[in-house]
C-alpha cells in the first residue's frame, strides 16, 4: 500500500467513528500533512463544513452537522438545548432543522449554521457522549431547555425522559437546586412539583391534549396502564377513556378488532370509552369537548 493510499485509509477510518466527519485538526495530530490535506481538499476528497472541518466523501451521514459543529467549536465544545434533546429522542427534529446548538466553556467565534453558547458552569457530571458525539447529559439538557422552550415542549422532555429511565425526578431536582435562580427554572420546578407528566405519542394525541387542556377540562392521565392496556387519556375517578384515532389509523382490520376487544375489556371493568377520530380533531373539536364534558360529569 502506497503512502497517499495509505493516508486516505487513516482519513477514512478517523471520519468513519465521526459520523463521517473530521477536522483539519486531527488529522494533523494523526500525521496527516498539511500539503495532503490541502491536497484532498483541492480534490474535493475533503468537502468543507466549517472552518477547519470536512467530510469525507459524498454522502452525508444523518448525524453529520452535530459532530461537524462539534468539532468546529473545538475540543471542548459539546451538543446542547434542543440539538441535545433531540439528540437523545426527548423533543422531536424541527423541518426545516434550525441551527446546530453547542455549548463551549469560553469565547468561540461565530460559524454559520452554529448557535454557540457560553456556559458559566459546565460540570464533569453534566457531559457525556451519545452516539460518538459529545452532549450534555438528559438532566442537564431538560435544564438548559427550560429557558428556550415553550412550557408544553418542556413537559413533554421531561415526561420522555422519566419514561425512558434516562434521568429521574431526584436527579432534576439536584440541578433545580443549582441553579434557583435561572431562567425557566421555576416552570421546571412546577412540573417536578406536579403529580403526573403528560407524554404523547403523536400529533393526534398532542392535539386532544391541548383541546383539554384549552377548554379546562379535568386533566387526564396521558398513556395510562389500566387492566392491562396502555389508554390514550384516563379519567380514573370518572372512570373515563378516551382514544384517539390518529389519520393513520385503522391501516387493517387486525387492528380493528384488537382495539374493540380492548374497549369490552375496559367496559367490564366498569370504564366507559369515548373514541375520537382525527377528522373529528381538526372540523369539530367543540362538538369533541361536548362529548368529553358529557361524559366526565356522567356517573
């Protein structure tokens, strides 16, 4: 194997743990020279992100622009804010996604396609790696966010995040107690304070949400256990279900009969079951809140 062969193998391997990324950095530290850096650039072997950041190849890899701005924010730059919660499946992706956000401990010039903040206190314990790439830790994360995000995104971290055992109630409230003065930290706060966190599965759940929520209504346990089955909304002192069919649903019959013979189940269990479609969502939601209003004041 010659030498350019032999260069463009560490290049490929290096980039291949970076989500197909690397830094001009790096591969000098790995031996790379400049002149074969340079090379590959005018080669357009090393296509430029950032300043001093490429990717290898044509192709771009799905987590390509965290890891780039990452390494374009240096050494000790980490993933943060919604990049962050993203990251680690807490919030959804944004389409058309915004800029990458990252967190260095000092001063960084600005990159386009970068948010760059500046953290005070960036502790040991508030850093990790996901995927290769590295991140502010869940709890840590849910803290920044709850100065940047509307008070419904910020329950929906913190419900996923409970959900999916990655930070507990215990741990939020350590980082609460850091930090009591800090913007969003009171709304983190009430929500830590409350009994029950709403996590919605999706839009058509999202929507009956805040319907409820808007016409205040009695709030309802959101993906609830009850006799076995996982509900959409339960009123357990109403002895209420509600499901929510989303525009997707009912692709097949199997389906079908699997979710009437939950609603028997539910029934002889003393429940009663309201059923809302999508249709029903977007062209009549107030005929929807009758229907729930009814129903919660039944016996």
């Amino acid at each position: 194997m010659g030498i350019a062969a032999g260069t463009d193998v560490l290049i490929r391997t290096l980039a291949a743990r970076q989500h197909g990324v690397v830094s001009r950095a790096q591969l000098l530290a790995a031996g790379v020279s400049r002149r074969a850096v340079d090379g590959r650039i005018a080669k357009r072997l090393l296509l430029p992100l950032h300043r001093g950041v490429f990717r290898v190849g044509v192709v771009a890899a799905p987590r390509e622009r965290e890891m780039a701005a990452c390494l374009a924010c240096g050494p000790a730059a980490v993933l943060s804010h919604r990049s962050a919660a993203v990251l680690w499946e807490l919030l959804p992706a944004i389409d058309p996604p915004g800029p990458v956000e990252v967190t260095v401990r000092g001063r960084e010039r600005r990159h386009a396609g970068i948010r760059v903040r500046r953290a005070s206190t960036l502790r040991r314990d508030d850093v990790t790696r996901c995927d290769g790439i590295p991140v502010t830790t869940p709890d840590r994360t849910i803290r920044d966010i709850a100065s940047t995000v509307p008070f419904r995104e910020l329950e929906r971290a913190v419900a996923r995040a409970l959900s999916q055992r990655s930070t507990t109630r215990s741990k939020l409230g350590r980082l609460v107690s850091r930090a009591p003065g800090r913007r969003g930290i009171p709304a983190l706060r009430a929500l830590l304070a409350g009994e029950a966190l709403a996590f919605t599965r999706s839009e058509a759940e999202e929507r009956m949400l805040a319907l409820v929520r808007r016409a205040q209504l009695p709030e309802p346990q959101v993906n609830a256990r009850y006799a076995g089955y996982e509900v959409d909304f339960l009123w357990r002192d109403q002895r209420l279900v509600a499901e929510v069919d989303g525009y997707t649903f009912h692709a097949d019959t199997t389906a079908f009969e699997n979710d009437r013979r939950r609603d028997l189940v539910l029934v002889s269990r003393g429940m009663r079951v309201v059923r809302v479609t999508w249709r029903q969502l977007m062209t009549e939601p107030e005929v929807v809140l009758v229907r729930l209003a009814q129903a919660l004041v039944q016996k």
